[in-house]
C-alpha cells in the first residue's frame, strides 16, 4: 500500500507547529523542540509521498534522520552551537545512508 505514512508525516509536522507556536509564549527550548518534530514529520511525508515507490527501510531511514538531523541543527541555534554541530553531523549521515542504499543497491 502507498502512502501509508503520509498522514502520520502530516500530523507529526503539525504537532512540531504546535510546539513552535506554544514555545513562542513560553520559552525558546520548546520552540526548538518544535523545529526537531516539524523537521521528522516532514522527512517522513517527503520518503513516503515525493520519493519513488517501493523504498527499502533503510532509505526511508536516511531521509527521515537527515531531516531529524536539520531540526537538530535548528534546536542547537537556540541553545548550543555543540548541538548545532550535532545535527550537521545526523544530517550528513542520513543523507550518506539514503545516497548508498538508493543509488548503489546490494546485489542479490
């Protein structure tokens, strides 16, 4: 079945939304906290609904921990550069995992 974890993306990213604007009127770490869930659900909606089907999990799991990786980077601008390091670090690492699985596929 296609699609199957579009609406799943969707209401994590809204969730992130949610904590962004609530973080707005209590304090910065929430709203970064808000950009790291808006960034997973929205590496889950773009590996299940813009990328080409069937995908194996481990380029599903690239796409959503490079995506996990740039909310890190957007949590580490409001609290520590370290962190901010960090979620460069995911970034490239998920992005290293999706290239490999995707465009070298083992041989069987």
């Amino acid at each position: 079945m296609a699609h199957r974890h579009t609406r799943g993306g969707i209401i994590t990213a809204f969730t992130g939304i949610g904590l962004i604007l609530l973080g707005f009127n209590l304090t910065p770490v929430l709203t970064g906290m808000g950009l790291l869930v808006t960034c997973i659900g929205a590496g889950i909606f773009v590996a299940d609904y813009w990328l080409p089907q069937p995908l194996a999990p481990q380029e599903i799991a690239g796409i959503v921990s490079a995506f996990a990786g740039a909310g890190l980077t957007l949590l580490g601008l409001y609290l520590t550069p370290v962190l901010a390091g960090v979620g460069l670090l995911v970034t490239a690492i998920g992005s290293g995992i999706f290239i490999a699985f995707h465009f070298f596929p083992s041989k069987k």
